[in-house]
C-alpha cells in the first residue's frame, strides 16, 4: 500500500502518518509546504523508517503534484492539507482561499491526470479521501446532531473554504468519475496539536501560571474526537468507504469550552498540586466573531457501515494529552517561543496579550 499524505507535518496529518508507517507498515509519501502549523519535529518518530519519505511542498504547484504522483505511483492519496485555524481566517482570509480552495482544485486535477492513466484494476482501487471538517455545516441548537445529509452553512472563511473544497471534491467524483470519498471530523485534540489552538494553548498557559483565555462566557459546545481514534477513522474509509460517499466521525464528547478548560485545569492540580489552584487563572475574553454555538457529529454511518468506533471518551484522552505536553517540552517549546499566545482574530486595537 502507497500512501500519499498532504499536510503531514501538521497535527491530524503527523498523527495519520505516524499510524500509517508504525502500525499499518505502509509506504508513506509525507507531502507538506512547513509554513507555521507544519512541524518537521512531529515526524521524528518515523523519520529513519525505510517505508516513510518527505517532501517539501505545495499543493497548489501543479507540476510538483503531477511528478511525485508519477514517481510515487500512489494507491491512495490522503489529502489534510489545510490552512485550519478560525481566528486566523478572520484576519487573513486570502491565505485559506489560496491553500483550502485553489491548493484543493490543484491537487484533485494531478489525481485526475494520474488516476486517468492507471490500468482498470489500479482505477478501481485507487481512492482519494478529502479530510474536512464539520464546520462546514455550520452552528447547531440545542438539540440534534450534524449528520452526512445536513446542508452546508459555513460562518467563517475557514469554514468557507472547507465547504468550497468539499464541493470542488465531490464535483470531481461526480463529473470525472474520480473515485473522491470525503471525511468531516469533530474537534480533534491530542500529542503533537499547534499551542495556538484551545486546548493545548490551555495546557500551556496553565503550566506557566498565564491567564486561560476562555471566549464568551465558555458556553459554545463541541464534540471532541482523540486524534488517534480520528486517523484510524482515516485508514478506514480509505480502505472500505464508497466513492462518492461522506462518512462523518465524532467522539460523542459535547462539552462547553469551560467544561473542556476546567478538566484540563483538573488534571493539572493532580498531576502538580505544589502549583496553586489552576481554574484562578480562567479569563473571560471578548467573543470570537461569528463564533458558532454548537457542533455535534452524528458517526453513526461509519459506525455502522464500516465498523470503526471510538476508543478514548473525553476523560481519558484529555489526561493523555496534558501528560504529552508535560513530558515534551522538547517539541513544543521552539513553537511556544514562536507563538507566544497572544490572541488572533481580532483587529490590532482590541487583540489582549
């Protein structure tokens, strides 16, 4: 099994490539531009594997897809690069047309062109799966849960973009044949997750007796998925989903932001009780714009039809996680120094430090 993996320097990608390579004993292609949330450092563990090669590079460089997809012969191309952030596409949304929308298009073309080449046997077990995200779908209420056939309603201009490319995907499937299977996941968390993100920015903050920025009043509501159930997901609809078909994947672990930010602080007065409470450092912060309230996936169909269901609940991977972060200052230090927390997404006059 060849594998080509976009964006697998990132958080869910270096997970997925870490997987794929360690447990799964694929060959691996590792394709990634390392622009700020792409760390060469989260693929030490399988940088001196014979079945794992990097290359440095971008998705919207129509030749270089063409050539390594030529040179790699991949059965299948797993595609997670993305720009992902929200606060981020607030103030540079530019950015995440040109990776999340024309990178997308650039990339299903040089899968077209490789895909039309193969013979009916390699066409036929080929698969491109395009990773997104269930903000695509935009805020839920208080009840209900975001299922395959919900309509699209993005609020950001990351989510716009996840949308437009999962449009672009399916259209690829839909007109070329292409055989495109498409993924959206919950809130992924877990080792080796960029600290400008909630959770690990929490972890961070706390452990350096900063204030925990929490938006709002902490009442927007998640469903969080351990980021290894997540890419054994991946491996799965790989494996088994249909072209053509949206397999969605969720933890079943609503919480709101407080909730989440307060079982960190938790595990942390546990694990380092000579430090003084850690909840004393929570700080409520003016709201995100356009700040959906709730997400919920419904993985039913995947559960159901492909067999995969979560392992970690929210209790257990959140104690995994803090004690990742406690025992690896070497990976997130130099990106600490980088990304000092401050916040993103708002004008200049109103970010807080």
């Amino acid at each position: 099994m060849r594998v080509v993996v976009t964006g697998g320097a990132g958080f869910i990608g270096s997970a997925l490539v870490r997987y794929l390579v360690l447990d799964r004993g694929y060959e691996v292609l590792t394709l990634d531009a390392l622009t700020y949330a792409g760390c060469a450092s989260s693929l030490r563990a399988v940088e001196n594997r014979g079945n794992h090669k990097f290359l440095k590079a971008d998705i919207r460089d129509s030749s270089a897809m063409q050539r390594t997809f030529a040179e790699f012969r991949p059965n299948r191309i797993m595609h997670l690069a993305a720009e992902s952030h929200v606060d981020r596409s607030i103030t540079d949304a530019g950015a995440f047309i040109q990776t999340n929308v024309v990178g997308t298009f650039t990339l299903l073309e040089a899968a077209l062109r490789y895909w039309d080449q193969l013979d009916s046997d390699g066409k036929a077990a080929f698969r491109f799966l395009h990773v997104s995200t269930d903000e695509v779908y935009g805020s839920l209420g208080k009840a209900g849960l975001f299922n395959e056939t919900a309509p699209y309603d993005p609020s950001s201009p990351y989510s716009a973009t996840k949308a437009a490319s999962d449009h672009l995907a399916k259209a690829w499937e839909r007109t070329y044949g292409l055989p495109v299977v498409i993924s959206n996941c919950s809130n992924n968390y877990g080792p080796y997750h960029f600290p400008e993100k909630l959770i690990p920015l929490t972890i961070l903050n706390a452990l350096e007796g900063r204030r925990l920025p929490v938006y709002g009043q902490g009442n927007n509501i998640r469903d969080w998925l351990f980021v290894n159930d997540h890419v054994r997901a991946l491996d799965l609809i790989s494996q088994k989903g249909l072209p053509g078909e949206t397999y969605n994947v969720g933890g079943r672990n609503e919480l709101r932001n407080i909730e989440v930010v307060r079982s960190i602080c938790r595990v942390l007065d546990r694990i380092l009780p000579e430090q003084k409470s850690h909840e004393k450092l929570i700080e409520f912060v003016a709201d995100r714009p356009g700040h959906d309230q709730r997400y919920a996936i419904d993985a039913t169909k995947l559960e159901r039809e492909l067999g995969w269901k979560a392992v970690e609940n929210f209790t257990t991977g959140i104690e995994k996680t803090v004690r990742w972060y406690l025992d690896n200052e070497w990976w997130w230090r130099p990106l600490r120094n980088r990304y000092d927390g401050r916040r993103l997404g708002l004008s200049a006059d109103k970010v807080s430090a």
